[in-house]
C-alpha cells in the first residue's frame, strides 16, 4: 500500500491506479474486477425518479450548458436543456446555482432513471443516447470521481490521497453494494497476498473495510501499485 502523508500531489501522482487503460495486466482476475468496479454496469429501471434533491452546480463558473435541470415544470427535451438564457435568467433573479439531473443523485431503487440517465449522459458528453427502460449501462467517469471518494475515507488517508475538484461518482454509492460481494473481495485479497505477496498487515486491513466501495477502491489501489512492480 502506498503509505504516505495526505497530499494532493500524491492524489495527482496516484491517479493511474484508477485509470482502467493503466491498470496492470498481472492478474487477469484482478483486472476485471477492477474494470467492473471503475465502470459500473447498472440498469435503468423507470422513466423519473422524481427527485427533488439534484446536483447543485455553481453558476457562472461552472459550464452547465445542456445540462438537464432539477426544474419539474419543464419538459425533458425543451425547457429543462440548460443554455445561455436559462443560466443568464437565473442570475437576473440573484440566483447563482443551478440544481441538474444527474445518475449521483438519482433516487431510483436497484439502478438509475431515464431523465438522471440523460443527464449523466449529457456530463460525459454523449448527448444524444436517452436510456431505455430495462437496459444496462456502463457507466464510465474516468479517474478522479473514484480518487476524491476514496481520499475522503480512512483508507485514503493510509494511501495519502487528498479530496481534489472533481465531478461525483456515476452513481449512489449503496448501488456498489450490489455489483460486488465481500466474498468475491476477500478472493481478490487472497490474489494480492498469494499472486503479489502483499504484506500480511496490509492484505489484513483490506478484510476489516466494512464499506464496500471504500474496500473495492482500496484493493485497486493496492493492486495498481503491487501488480505495476512485479
């Protein structure tokens, strides 16, 4: 484990770790893990979760433009497209936030919906894919989402990751709870210790994790440094 004093050029310097191009192919088994963790497959399950929640985004400084707003009086596709007029009306009325549609804080139980599908979709810059009902999806945000959660964990701490400016995660951390198992993760740790002779202490500490995102996140963490010096 890459021990060290919490800083944001460790965060900078460790990043690849969550980079699924970068992650070694040493074990195979722990690769695809790590795939399924850093690009979540999970199903869009109903058309408007209706959340009155949103994520809140600063406005000017934060480019929200065609974005999907929290705004329930709008329809989808017209009014609820953030643009230039939307954002300057709001900040006629001394407005200067905006709340959007996003799969981080949809509501919807055992996936995502529709509307946060879409604007999640918007974020990634795939404008022009509205989820279907029933289908699953990967849901891809790069590095830095997974980083800033981790550093805002013990675990972090131990890795030395610090919080940096970052979009959210592409889901509700409690939908991790279904796309991975302890038992699969304690056959993960068993990889490090065996496959990468990981040290006891640690490879310990990698089963006392309750949380399961925390805990998925540390094992990747652990093999991106182990597997790249084998």
């Amino acid at each position: 484990m890459a021990v060290g004093t919490r800083s944001y050029g460790n965060s900078l310097l460790l990043q690849n770790a969550y980079s699924i191009d970068d992650i070694p192919d040493t074990v195979p088994q722990l690769k695809r893990f790590a795939e399924k963790v850093l690009r979540p497959s999970i199903k869009c399950v109903e058309e408007d979760c209706g959340t009155t929640l949103g994520r809140k985004l600063p406005i000017p400084d934060v480019d929200v433009d065609g974005l999907i707003a929290l705004d329930k009086d709008e329809p989808v596709w017209d009014g609820r497209v953030i643009n230039d007029s939307y954002v300057v009306s709001r900040l006629r009325e001394g407005i200067y936030h905006v709340r959007v549609r996003d799969t981080s804080s949809c509501i919807s139980e055992g996936g995502f919906c529709q509307i946060c599908g879409s604007g999640f979709n918007q974020r990634v810059g795939d404008v022009n894919n509205y989820p279907e009902i029933g289908k699953y999806y990967k849901l891809d945000t790069g590095t830095r989402p997974y980083i800033n959660h981790i550093a805002d964990t013990y675990s972090g701490s131990i890795m030395g990751y610090s919080p940096i400016t970052s979009d959210p995660l592409p889901a509700r951390v409690e939908l991790w709870d279904d796309i991975v198992s302890d038992y699969e993760m304690d056959a993960m740790c068993r990889l490090l210790k065996d496959k990468l002779k990981q040290s006891p202490d640690e490879n310990d500490y990698l089963y006392s994790i309750e949380n399961k995102l925390e805990r998925a996140l540390a094992i990747i963490g652990c093999y991106g440094v182990y597997g790249s010096v084998v």
